[in-house]
C-alpha cells in the first residue's frame, strides 16, 4: 500500500510503502498555495489533513497536455489554446483530484483541490499555486502510474 505524504514546510511530496510510516520510495518538489493554509471555499489555500484520491485524469496522454475544466486542450508549450498565455498558471500531464476525508477539508473535492504537473517548474520548491498541489508534469505522470483511486494522502503544514 503506497501513501503520498505531502511537507508544505518543505514543499515537498514523498511516496511512502506501507503507510504513513513506511519507507520513502520516491520524493518531488511541489509547489502549495501562495495564500497559505486554509480550507475556505475561494480562498486560494491549500487544504491540510487526510485525504484520497478520488479520480485520476489524463492516462495515456502526453506529459505535455494542457488540462482546462479536466478535459485536455491543448499541448505545451506549442499548443496553447486561445484564451491562455504561455505565462498562464497551466494544468499539465497529469490530475488526481483529492477527496478530503477529515471534517474541515471535505469541501476539497468541490474546490476542484489537485496534484498536477505545471509549466512553472521554476516555482517548484516554494508556494506559488491558486491551492493545488503543483509538480514537474513528469513528476505528475509517475505519481498517477504509482497511485491509483483510493490511495491516502496527507497534506500537513509541517
């Protein structure tokens, strides 16, 4: 059983074997919320506690698709859609929507709250994103291939 342990402290996610406790098998930067810690609807944070994945989106596509609403439109960096900017904060490679299973974060999954790959992987380390989880967008891939629906995954201010 894998569980994905996510530092916002150290920005950084790590793929645990076992639980909780078990012994870390992969490790990514990750780019949390520029607003900080929060569960508000609106608010811009990043929600702390338990969670799972609930849905995965985006198997067998490129690394490089740009996701708008959860369904792919274009490619990065030479296929941008109209309406978004190469400078645009994009969804790529990869979603996995997160379920939130602790009282104050089970507004999660209406906040539209997910891991997925970004174009600005130069803010990977730091936070910078509108509450998501940001990652490599190659990152993102080998998260989704290593955790299916249903894999725990606890996101804490330490």
């Amino acid at each position: 059983m894998l569980f994905v342990d996510i530092s916002l402290r150290r920005q950084e996610l790590a793929l645990r074997d076992g639980g909780p406790e078990g012994a870390v098998v992969w490790r990514a930067p990750v780019s949390s919320g520029k607003n900080g810690i929060g569960m508000e609807e609106g608010s811009f944070r990043t929600p702390v506690g338990l969670f799972e994945i609930g849905e995965c989106i985006g198997g067998g596509l490129p690394a490089n698709t740009i996701f708008r609403g959860r369904r792919p439109v274009g490619s990065w960096p030479d296929g941008i859609p109209e309406g978004l900017t190469p400078d645009a904060d994009l969804i790529l490679g990869r979603i996995l929507r997160l379920r939130g299973l602790d009282p104050g974060n089970r507004n999660t999954w209406n906040r539209f709250i997910y891991i997925h790959g970004t174009n600005d992987t130069a803010s990977l380390g730091t936070p910078a994103s509108h509450g998501c989880i940001r990652l490599a967008p190659e990152d993102a891939v080998e998260l989704f291939e290593r955790c299916p629906p249903g894999t725990r995954v606890s996101v804490s201010a330490s």
